[in-house]
C-alpha cells in the first residue's frame, strides 16, 4: 500500500469550546472562550475576529466584545475524548494518540471490508458527529507529517485527501510555518533570507539548511520539504511524560501564591503518576508571561522516582531560577511535567537507606484522595483559595 494514502489524521475542531457548545445549546454559532484568566480555546465564531490561544482574556475580549466566556470544564473535555478515541478503535484497531483531541490511523489493510481510505474518512467523521456530537477534520496522506498538515489547512470540521502523485504541490506553496518544528523565531530566520514558502525550503540544499539552522534542524526541515516521513502509525506507545498546567489570570501573583499553585500541581502530576505505576527522571518547568512569551526549565535526576517531596524539591528550584523573568515580564501560566518515565515504576533504592518514608506518606494521602476527591487533603498554603482547573499538559 506504499502507493495509495493510508494515514488518516483525526483533529477536532476547537475541542473545549466544541463540547461546550454541543452540551449548552444557547452557545452554538456564537463565540466562545473557555478558559481563566487566559483562553484555552476559542469557537471559530470568536477565531473569525482574531481570536487565538493562548491570547489573555482580556485582549480576547477587547478582540471580541460579544465572547461568552466559560470557565474549563477537564472532566467532560475527558469523557468526550474517551468517546472519541472509542470511534477511531471501532474503525481501525492502528491508533495512535497524539493528544486528547487528535490521532493517526492506519486504515491501508481495510480496503475490503470498510472501504477506501477516503470513504472510511468519511465515515469516520459522521460518526464521530453521530455518536459524539462533535466535528472533527481528517486528513488523509501517505505520510503522517502530510496527513496532519492536510487535516490543518481542511479545518473546521473538513476532509482533505492529498492524493499520491499530487503531495508537493500541495505542500510547497503553503508557508514555511506549516512545517513540523517551525516556531515564530525559525520562521523569521528563513523570511529574512525571503524564504517564505516549503517550496523555497524545498529548493535549498540540505548544507545550506544545515549552515542557516543547524544539523538537526537543517536535516528535519529538508526532509519534511520533499515529504520524506518513514514514521509508521504505531500503537500501544505510552505517554513520554506526565504534566499539568494552570492558567494563573492576567493580575499580578505574589511569588509565594505561584509556589503554592506549583506545589498543587505537583501533587496532582505525582499522584496521576503513582496511579500508572510510572516513575520519571526529568522534571520540566513551563511559565507564559504577561507579553506571551514562554520559558522552559528542565533537570534531570540520578534516579528516576515517582515522590512528590523529590519532584517538588526540583520543581520549586526550578521556579527560584526563573524569578527574574517572573518579576520582570509578569506571569499568567505555570506548569510542571516529569518525564523519562519508566514502564513499570521500579524505583532503584539511594544511599543512605534512612532517607524520609516518602512511599508512605505519597501513599496514605493518595488513599485519603480516592476515597474522599482530590481536594479533600490540601497544602496550608492553598487553603482558602481556589486554585482553578489544572490542565494536562498538551503538545504544543
């Protein structure tokens, strides 16, 4: 099947703001904003006015006097995504998650029971409408990198089939900003060179992508250019991290509140963690600024370990070393994620063996949680105070 286009890319469209306007219909075909303090989505009703994520709220208002805001609501965006993900193994059973609202498919070994790629694509999205509520675009290419660019551009609610033979002129004359790993800064280190297009990408020897870019990048974006993608959809893939953020508002917070609100974070990302049996090495700190910038601070650890006081210890130095930037910029998103995780929580013992009984501790307060709700044991210093939804942490 090398020849015929078999990779589907499933996107939902706008997926908090979606079931938010599936489940109160007095919100459908206005815009809406879901989020606190910052948006988290947008309707395309609220996008047609330049509305984006992750835009503060009040600049989203400014852009869109008639939003409606609602506040996230994580448990139903889950159970919406369950049943999503129910559709997408009822129709292949090659699925491959790559958030809470997209995944690949592999439908090539389907042709004589379900069809053609591009008629179990349409069938999939009327299911999804069917039996969710929700729309959702699909792409459908012979490579994954094709097929998620294609389910981009055919958004809202679209099917886009980039048929063999027709793949680069689809995708050279898109911008340089359609390309995996193109961020703002890459971007305008190609345009000052007036590369504007993947096809000018494209025309570009790899050693010039390589001296501009350097190797890795160079090498990537001259690959995706000329649609060289050898990935397979691949099932059974565990996540490669745990994480949760929280949008923090547009006032100013008092350094200590922040690490509060971090230290609840990591409380629920460790919990979630024991709960897996998946023990990490790598902890990541991610901040958003005022001005929408964003800073990533990330250390590793000997070992690899699933306690909340050791992943907090490292979080909290973390923060203190991105003091400065919180003090100047001002800061409207915390969040925190621990990868290099294990595959069965096996946790190598350090010296001296008379170290703090965190196992203990980590385990009578996760069974006080599952037995009374996540709030019923908080630190002191989120007492009082209404820390708001976390949200998991999300590709960006």
């Amino acid at each position: 099947m090398a020849d015929t286009a078999t990779i589907l890319h499933a996107d939902l469209d706008s997926f908090y703001a979606s079931v938010e306007q599936r489940d109160d219909p007095g919100l459908r075909g206005r815009p809406v904003l879901v989020g606190a303090g910052v948006v988290l989505a947008a309707s395309y009703e609220a996008k047609a006015y330049g509305v984006r994520t992750p835009m503060g709220l009040t600049q989203a208002r400014a852009l869109c006097p008639g939003a409606i805001v609602v506040p996230p609501r994580m448990r139903a965006y889950s159970r919406a995504s369950k049943d999503v993900f129910a559709v997408f193994r009822d129709t292949t059973p090659i699925v491959e998650g790559i958030s809470i609202d997209e995944a690949f498919l592999e439908v090539g070994g389907l042709l004589r029971i379900r069809g053609t790629p591009t008629e179990i694509a349409t069938r999939l999205r009327a299911d999804v409408r069917a039996r969710v509520g929700l729309p959702i675009t699909v792409g459908v290419a012979r490579t994954k990198f094709l097929a998620k660019v294609a389910s981009r551009v055919g958004k809202p609610d679209g099917l886009l089939v980039v048929p063999p033979g027709r793949e680069l002129a689809f995708l050279h004359p898109l911008p340089v900003e359609r390309l995996w790993g193109v961020g703002p800064v890459t971007a305008a280190k190609l345009r000052e060179r007036h590369i504007h297009t993947v096809g000018h990408v494209a025309r570009l020897g790899e050693a010039a992508l390589v001296t501009m870019l350097g190797a890795h990048a160079g090498r990537h974006l001259h690959a995706l250019a000329h649609n060289r993608d050898p990935r397979r959809v691949r099932t059974g893939q565990r996540r490669g991290s745990i994480g949760a953020q929280c949008a923090l508002g547009s006032r100013p917070r008092p350094f200590a509140e922040v690490e509060a609100t971090l230290a609840a974070l990591v409380d629920r990302v460790t919990r979630r963690m024991r709960a897996a049996h998946r023990a990490g090495r790598t902890v990541t700190l991610r901040l958003r600024f005022a001005d929408f910038t964003r800073a990533t601070r990330s250390r590793s650890l000997l070992t690899a370990t699933l306690h909340t006081r050791v992943v907090l210890q490292t979080a909290r130095a973390l923060l203190t070393q991105a003091r400065p930037l919180i003090d100047e910029r001002g800061l409207t998103l915390v969040g925190v994620a621990v990868g290099n995780l294990d595959t069965d929580g096996a946790v190598q013992l350090e010296l001296p063996f008379e170290q703090q009984d965190d196992h203990g501790l980590d385990a009578a307060l996760d069974a006080v949680r599952d037995r009374f709700g996540g709030t019923a044991v908080t630190r002191a210093a989120n007492l009082g105070r209404d820390l708001g939804p976390s949200v998991p942490i999300l590709p960006d």
